[in-house]
C-alpha cells in the first residue's frame, strides 16, 4: 500500500530539494507537471510520520507513480552521458604516436590529458547526494531512463546497462580536448551559463551605483550594469530558460484576530478571493520584488510550514490563516538563484531586512525592486526565490520551501488572478 507523504516527511523535503536540482537543469516546468499531478488535500492522518493534516493542507499520494516519474525526470538531467568502450585513449593515442616519438612519454601524457569514465551508481551518488532517501527509490526509474533513452542500449537484444557499468560524461571529454587538442573553454560554454557568468563580474562599487541611479531612476538608461543585466534576462527568456508552472498549488498566509476570521468564514468565494489576494491595509507595499516599490507583486510559498517566517512577530491576540491558492493558467517563472549564490548581486538582492532601516522606501528592496521590473520587462510572470530567513547551511539543496512572486500591474486589482482559485482557509 503506497504512503501518504505530507510536508513535514523527510520525503517530501527531499523532493522539494529534487525540484530544486531540476530546476536547476532546467527541468522545472516538467518537475511541477508530475509534482502537481500528484498533490491532494483533505483531512488526514499521515502514514509516514502520523501528522494530523487539516483538510486544506497538501500531501502526496500514490508513492511508486510518483517516484517513478521523477526518477525518469531527473535522468534526464544525465544526458551527457556515453558509454565508456575505451575508444578515446585509442583515438588519443594513435594521435600522440603521430606527434611523440619517445615510446616513454605514451603513459605519462595519456594519463595528465585523458578524462576518466566513472560507474553509473558513482556519478548518480555524485550529482544527487542531497537526497539520499528519494535516491533509494528513483534509482532504478533512472537507470532504466538511462538505457531506453540516454545510453541507447536495445533493451530486447543487449544486457542493460547497471550500477557498475562505466560511462564518460560530456565534461571528461571536454577535459580530453581542452588538455590535449587545445579547444578554447569558450566553446563548449553553453549559451546560458555564458549570459548568467556576467553576474560573477559586477563589483560592489557596481551595485551601490546601481542602487543609486535606481532611487533616480533617469539615470539608469545611462548605467552600464543595468543595461547589461536587462540583456541577460532577455537573452535567457530568448534561450527559453525559466519553469512554466500550471495548476499549481500554493499556500498564503494573514495575521488575523478571532473576530477577523470569524468573518473570514462568513465569506463568499469572491470576497475570500479579495481577502486572501489584496494587500491588508496599512501594510507597507515596497516588498522585496514589486517594482517601483507598489504592490504589484503577490506573494506566496509551496509549503505552509514557512509563511509564519515570513510574517511579523504575531500578537498574542492574533492567529497565522493560511490560505490555499490554486493558478489555472501558464506563467513562466524565472528561478532567482541561477544568479549564483555565491555573486555579489545575488548576496545583495537576497539580505534580510535591516530591522532599523524606518525608511518607507526600504534600502535592502532597492536592487530587488530593480530586478523585479527587469525580470517583468522580459517577458516574465514571476519568480521563484529561496526565503531569505530560513536557511540551512548543512544542506546542499537547503532544505526550505521555494516562494513565488507573481507579477501584477497592482495586486489591488485582481484582473490579472482571474485564473486564481481560492480553495479555502485554515489557521496555524
């Protein structure tokens, strides 16, 4: 019998971390497709870890489909792989027999210039060891991918391909050529990884330019970083990068009193919508992507667990209402942290708020602002960004949910959300 899987199993932050790789790969809108097709809500009890669900969380069901599929997804994020057949130290060293004459330098330079083939169950422990749970259960859906569709193995006429069987990935044969037949780096750079490295360049003296011709914005057209950053995101929505989400489901969250959620529940479904949807009054609307420090952007996050981080303190008096939002219709979303978390511009848009910061116009949002109108400007519905105020440092996919920001000319008026459902509310 399969197990339920809710958002407080190990399980399911793993496949979070999954999606997370996936993304990376640019296998994120296939990701959410399965991840989706899988989720329900209902009052439940967790066969997993007993949790007590309410009947408006979100939990997994039908295990082995699911595994199933994401293993298949995820091999696909293999596909520089070849079968190892000991061709290229021939081909290698029937090249150097035709430049060196010295029996002796044969070993010496095959071993300093030739990339190395490693075992199938090696390189998938390599690039997944962030999930050894799921591991155990997607391994054999990704071998299998692997021989229909990777390796090219006859499944009807020749022995599969197994854990044990060496490969060669397309970066062993990159190191071969660079070392030995001298190709220029730049060659085999992949377009998006060739318009993302830009961001490694910007200096911090860069940044607090920008920053300063973003609060007088007349001078950005003449600002060489903007200008460069806003070629970047049009070239990766040109190079369609970014994950297209459908039917997906979020979780958003309200401070509320008892009286509040009293009315709350006296709702209709279009007056939920608006409460769920707009702004509370008097909060300040900079927010961290809104463009032009208005609400234009809404807000929310895949696992519910989260949204009290992303709240001020509560008040005794007061109760954390989750809302559960379901989008009906396509947006392509870019993932932030392809920014590289290890840039300047990346640590920048992404520090928590200064506390002491009483400015309306709030310092920390500046760049972010800025980015977010970019991102907009080049065709994009939203982004997908890690929360700035919970992070796991252990973790190599940090373990914490992934937020969206959707855009919106003004969140006040909710045209733009006519595809957005309001399935109902519970309280934390």
């Amino acid at each position: 019998m399969d197990k339920l899987i809710c958002e407080n199993c190990e399980l399911d932050s793993e496949i979070n971390c999954l999606g997370r790789y996936l993304i990376d790969n640019n296998l994120g809108t296939k990701f959410f497709d399965i991840q989706n097709s899988y989720l329900q809500s209902g009052r439940q009890i967790c066969s997993s870890c007993g949790s007590e669900l309410s009947s408006k969380e979100y939990f997994y069901e039908n295990e082995i489909e699911l595994f199933n599929k994401l293993g298949r997804i995820t091999a696909e994020s293999f596909s520089d792989l070849s079968l190892y057949d000991g061709s290229d130290e021939d081909n290698l060293s029937y090249d150097i027999g035709e430049y060196f004459s010295e029996p002796g330098e044969h070993p010496e330079v095959l071993q300093n210039t030739v990339g190395s083939p490693m075992s199938i169950g090696d390189l998938i422990d390599e690039r997944l060891d962030f999930i050894p749970c799921i591991l155990t259960y997607i391994e054999p859906a990704i071998l299998s991918y692997l021989n229909e569709n990777i390796l090219g193995i006859d499944l009807d006429h020749e022995a599969p391909a197994d854990n044990n069987t060496d490969v060669l990935t397309a970066e062993s044969k990159d190191f071969t050529n660079r070392n030995f037949y001298g190709l220029n780096t730049d060659e085999i750079t992949s377009a998006i990884d060739d318009l993302v490295s830009y961001v490694y360049t910007i200096s911090d003296e860069q940044l607090t330019r920008l920053k300063k011709d973003e609060i007088n914005d007349r001078y950005l057209d003449h600002n060489e970083t903007y200008k460069k950053l806003r070629d970047v995101f049009l070239g990766l929505y040109n190079h369609n990068y970014g994950v297209t989400v459908n039917d997906k489901k979020l979780y958003r969250a309200r401070l509320m009193d008892n009286s509040g959620i009293k009315r709350l529940k006296k709702c209709e479904k279009e007056l939920l919508k608006n409460q769920a949807l707009t702004p509370p009054v008097g909060v300040p609307s900079q927010g961290r992507w809104n463009f032009g420090g208005k609400p234009t952007t809404l807000y929310a996050s895949d696992k519910c667990n989260q949204l009290p981080r992303e709240l001020e303190e509560a008040s005794s008096d007061k109760k954390v209402v989750i809302f559960n939002l379901e989008t009906n219709k396509p947006r392509c979303l870019m993932p932030i942290s392809l920014l590289a978390r290890q840039s300047k511009l990346y640590s920048m848009l992404t520090e928590p708020v200064n506390k002491k910061d009483s400015k309306k116009y709030k310092q920390q949002y500046v760049l972010s602002n800025l980015i977010g109108k970019i991102i907009l400007n080049s065709h994009y519905d939203g982004i997908i960004y890690d929360p700035t105020i919970y992070k796991d440092s252990d973790s190599k996919y940090n373990d914490q949910p992934m937020n969206y920001a959707i855009f919106n000319s003004d969140v006040n008026n909710l045209d733009c959300f006519n595809d957005i459902t309001v399935n109902g509310f519970f309280c934390l």
